[in-house]
C-alpha cells in the first residue's frame, strides 16, 4: 500500500471510530458514584506544522492568546491553559503592548490562565540527554519573567515516553504532568484508571505526579462536550464515561475531563465549551462542571487525599519516534547537532574565557530551539493529513522544516569551529572565513574533548585542503591526510574548573605540510619511551598544556588523550586502513567511550579548512 492510502486508510479508521460506540464507555447503570464532580482543562493543543506551515502556526498564536487573555478577562469562570512556552514565545514576539503582556502576567499569578512548562509536545525518544535537560528551560524564563511558579507540564498527542521524563522534570522544578494519550494507533500504558494520577518513578528515583486520559486531549469531543452537541447527547454520555472510569477503579471524587477544541484551535471553541458547561449546571446541580486549571485539579486532589498516590516507573517511548525517518537527511544532521551542540556550547564558553571571543549567546539558543523544535512531534516533511494541505502549502511546510533543521545544524558547525579557533589559535578570529583555505599547503587539527575523562574511539578529518588529501583532488572529499604530509604534533591540553564545574579541555593540534616530514615534537625524528611532549598544566583556569608521554610502544599518553601511531613505531598519528580496495591512510585518535558523550574533531588553525565529525559510537 502506497503511504497517501495508508494516510487515507488511518484517517478513515479514526473517523469511523469515533463514529461508533466508545469502549471507554458502560451502560449508566453501571455507576457506583464514586464521582461528583468534574473538573474540564481546556486549551489549544500544539501542533508545529500539522494544521498550516510552521510560520504561520506561530503568527496565528498571537490571536490564538489574545482571544484567551479576552475571553478570561470578560467572564471569571473561563479558565485557560496555556500547554507549551513554545506558544507564548511566538506571542510575545508579536506583542509591543507592556499592559497586555502585564495583564497576562496578572492572569497566571492569579490562577486564572496557566502555562505549560514543557517547550513543546516531543518526540521524547530521540532527544540527547543535554537536549532533553533544556526541555523547560524557555518555561523557568517565563516563570521569572512573570513572578509565577508553574510546576506543571503537558505533554499530549504523543502515546508514549522516555523514562528520563520524571529527573528532566523533577529537576526543574516540575512535580506534576499531564498526558493526554492519543491511542489510536498504539501506545500507552497498562496501568489502568484506578493508578491515575500516578507518581512516575525515574531511575533515579526522581518521581512526578502524573495524570493521564486514554481518550486523548480531545476527551472532552468524545463527551458531546462542546458548541456542536446538542446538551442532549452530553445528557447521554456523561453517566456512561462515568460508569466507565468508576468500574475500571477510579477512586476520587473528582475527574479532570481533557477538553481542548482543536489542533492550534482559537479558545473561541473553548468559550463554546464554557457556555455548554453553564447549561449543564443549571440542570444538573447534583454533577457539576467547572472549566480548571492543572494546579486547580491537582492541588483539590493533595488536599483532600493526601500524598498517597500510587507509583509505578519504566519506559514508553519509541511510538511516534519513526515519522522522523520522513526527512533523513534532516534527521541525520540533527542527531549530528544533538551530539555536538553541548561540546560546541563548552568551546565557545571557554574561547569567551581564555581568548576573549564574544560568546555567541544568540546563536546557541536559536541552536538549541532549532533542535527541539525538529523533535517536536509534528516537526517532520510528508504530504500532511489528507485533505489539509494545498500542494504549496505542502511544498511550503517541507522546505520550511528542512529549512529549520539546517539552519540549527550550519550554526552548531559555525559555532565550533569559531571557539575552537578561538582556544587554539585566538589571532586567528579576526581573519575567519578564509575562502581560499581550499587550495592551502598547511592545515592545523585539533581534537577537542568537551568531557572531563578520557576518551577512545576514532575520529576522521573531513575537507581537507586539496594539496594535503590522499591523490589529490580527485579524493578531496574523502579528506584522508597523507602519511607523508605529518609534519609535527604538539600536545594542547588542560584542565580547568569553570564556574564551579568541571571540563576538559583537550587538544591535539597537529601541523600537516604538503613538504612532507615526519614528526616535530620539539624535534624531528621518533618519539622515545618516557619523552615529554607537552608542559604540566594546572587545575584551574588556565591554556598550560597538561604533561604527556609516549611509551616505548610509541604510544602518546596523557591526562585525557591517547594518541595512535601509524604501522612505522613512533610516527604520529598516521593509521593505515583499507577502502575501496586500495591503502589510503587517516588521522585518528582513540578515546574512552561512554553513551551520550561527545567529541569533535576541527580545524583551529587560520586556513580554517576542516569541518568537524562526531566521533564513532565503538570504542577500540
């Protein structure tokens, strides 16, 4: 089947089955009436690029809360959630008025208007671990900006997960999060109604307080609950979900019914929901409605019940996760950023530091937007859901994602190879780009390790200059330096604590000359057993090279690096390899490895003709 009719084939099952009897439902006089009482959470779920193009998703936000800041305004039982700081973002850059922004202030101290802490709904199973600590990051600015203390997140849509969601959290000051679990092609968890809410436990042991809904955050549609029902139809469907939740174990008195109006939905349909919510109370007092906030539900819930909520931890990601595969080579040069945005980041603060280069603050945080937006969960490229999209706004929504993607990829590249000139060779800065680095006779490498323990793996230098590459220009791209071309190999190494924390920085910058020659560590020829090759540095702030030795296999050691000789003993670094059946030879250097740590390899020097490569995940 071609993907358009898998598209057409899932649409028309999730119609028909909202169409048909809900098994989240039981005949009314099942009810044991455990609950009294119903609390409904209502905001706009955020879709980055499903409904319309990224672009204009973020423009229609600042109508989107001026509507919900209005409507809250005119009546005092409207209460509004605002679900990701990515919304409120986009509104405040579309807003010069200081009182509006104020009033919105006052709203959110008040209890009136909540706001998500989460950045977005994520794709959680493919974030790095940095990236996923900078989840909530835009929501602490936030929490400064306006005097509140939100410690709720929303996550929606998605079906499922990572497990390092309760330390991400809990860690920033988040103690309660909502799901809500869209389920109809998979995912989810096996805890059943009478475990929610639930503390999540983390690995380790960092716990939230977490609600769920199977039905999704549209629950609240599923109830008849809003403008195009007839109260009828709610009349019918409340006692049967009720019947439902309370015989599958639902213990409190209280449920917070899910009722957000649509995918980036004005709050206008929320204010249809209110004005349903009016006419239920009015006939129904015995069962009343209320429009809440998540610190309403959870604080009524503590309140009366106490702290004992069950608890349960694991993992339940990897659901959603694939859509990422729609855009591979996106996809591939985020994972790239993802792995080297947290050393280019450590780069740039210590060239700020010890050379002086103006730390690029503005562009690490559009770096780091760029990655959590691409692991937004509708942050992909396909043809859209059937029947959204024209075929430009199609053509629009693809390059404007792609676009997005490489622009945080070029300044993740950018930003390295800036700092590390800046350590390496900070009189250099000032002479960056050099277009003609292209054809140069000398190239400095330097290996740069942004984690305070050794290292080993191989890494590879890409664009070389076209006198230094293996045959020349023909193999430009493959950018393997000749083994004849090693000219000398300094040690560049140090320790240092910067800002209370420790980091290394280490360096091996090695000189390649399109003359020839063999090695020059203060003198040409071998490296003899037990030989320093560096200076002892110190550990605080400071670019004194750490002591290195090599042993009498020819093997460099140091605090952080080793150092791989070619097949003659003693000459550095070259290692001979096989590709494509002829002998090529490379430069590599072999760390320590260790899962989610990072390692770069980049040019330093002023001919600036070297990108920079992850290092592989193997260990040797």
């Amino acid at each position: 089947m071609t993907r358009p009719a898998i598209l057409v084939a899932l649409l028309a099952f999730r119609l028909l089955a909202q169409q048909s009897a809900s098994k989240y439902e039981l005949p009314a006089d099942q009810r044991t009436g455990t609950i009294h009482r119903v609390f409904v959470l209502c905001h706009s779920h955020l879709d980055i690029g499903f409904t319309r193009p990224p672009d204009e998703v973020a423009r229609d936000y600042k109508d989107n809360i001026d509507t919900a800041i209005r409507l809250t305004r005119e009546n005092t039982d409207f209460r509004w959630t605002i679900e990701s700081t990515w919304m409120i973002e986009e509104w405040l850059r579309r807003t010069g008025d200081d009182a509006l922004v104020a009033e919105l202030g006052k709203m959110l101290r008040d209890g009136r208007m909540s706001l998500g802490m989460a950045f977005a709904n994520m794709h959680s199973g493919l974030m790095a671990a940095e990236e996923s600590n900078r989840l909530v990051y835009l929501g602490e600015k936030f929490r400064r900006k306006f005097g509140i203390h939100s410690a709720v997140a929303l996550q929606n849509d998605v079906p499922g997960f990572t497990w390092a969601f309760p330390r991400i959290f809990a860690g920033s000051g988040v103690k309660r999060l909502i799901t809500g679990l869209n389920l109809f092609i998979g995912g989810g968890n096996n805890l059943g109604v009478g475990k929610d809410p639930f503390y999540w436990i983390g690995p380790d042991g960092s716990r939230v307080l977490t609600y769920f809904t199977y039905d999704s955050y549209v629950e609240g549609s599923r109830w008849k609950l809003g403008g195009r029902y007839p109260i009828e139809e709610l009349e019918q469907s409340v006692p049967r979900r009720l019947a439902w939740l309370e015989k599958n174990g639902y213990k409190y008195d209280t449920y917070l019914l899910m009722a957000s109006p649509g995918d980036n939905v004005n709050p206008m349909g929320a204010f249809q929901i209110l004005e349903r919510i009016r006419e239920w109370n009015g006939k129904h007092p015995e069962l009343p409605m209320k429009m809440s906030t998540p610190e309403e539900f959870f604080d009524y819930l503590t309140a009366k019940y106490g702290d004992n909520f069950p608890s349960a931890s694991g993992d339940s990601a990897g659901f959603w996760e694939s859509v990422k595969l729609r855009a591979p080579e996106a996809a591939a040069k985020m994972r790239q950023v993802s792995n080297d945005l947290p050393a280019a980041e450590m780069a740039a603060t210590i060239a700020s530091l010890l050379a002086k280069v103006s730390f690029p603050k503005f562009d690490l945080g559009q770096a780091w937007r760029s990655l959590l937006t691409f692991h937004e969960h509708t942050a992909d490229a396909d043809e859209g859901w059937p029947g959204y999209f024209t075929r430009w706004d199609t053509d629009w929504n693809n390059i404007a994602h792609y676009s997005a993607a490489l622009n945080g990829f070029s300044g993740t590249e950018q930003i390295f190879r800036r700092s590390i000139t800046g350590i390496a060779a900070p009189e250099q800065v000032a002479w960056l780009p050099n277009p003609t680095a292209g054809n140069s006779s000398t190239a400095t490498i330097v290996v740069y390790n942004a984690l305070p323990w050794r290292r080993s793996g191989p890494v590879e230098a890409e664009r070389l200059p076209v006198p230094l590459t293996a045959g020349g220009a023909g193999n430009q791209r493959r950018g393997y330096g000749r083994a004849d071309a090693i000219r000398r190999c300094a040690w560049v190494d140090a320790s240092h604590r910067l800002l209370g924390k420790r980091c290394a920085l280490g360096g091996i910058p090695v000189v390649l000359d399109s003359k020839g020659g063999g090695i020059d560590s203060g003198r040409a020829g071998r490296i003899p057993a037990g030989r320093d090759v560096g200076q002892r540095g110190i550990d605080h702030c400071d670019s004194r090279p750490q002591r290195a030795t090599a042993d009498g296999a020819g093997r460099c050691r140091q605090a952080f690096w080793q150092a791989v000789p070619g097949e003659q003993e003693g000459r550095f670094p070259a290692a001979r390899y096989r590709s494509g059946g002829s002998e090529s030879h490379r430069w590599s250097c072999h760390q320590g490895h260790r899962d989610g740590a990072y390692g770069v390899v980049a040019s330093a020097h002023g001919d600036h003709t070297l990108s920079r490569r992850a290092l592989r995940r193997s260990a040797i």
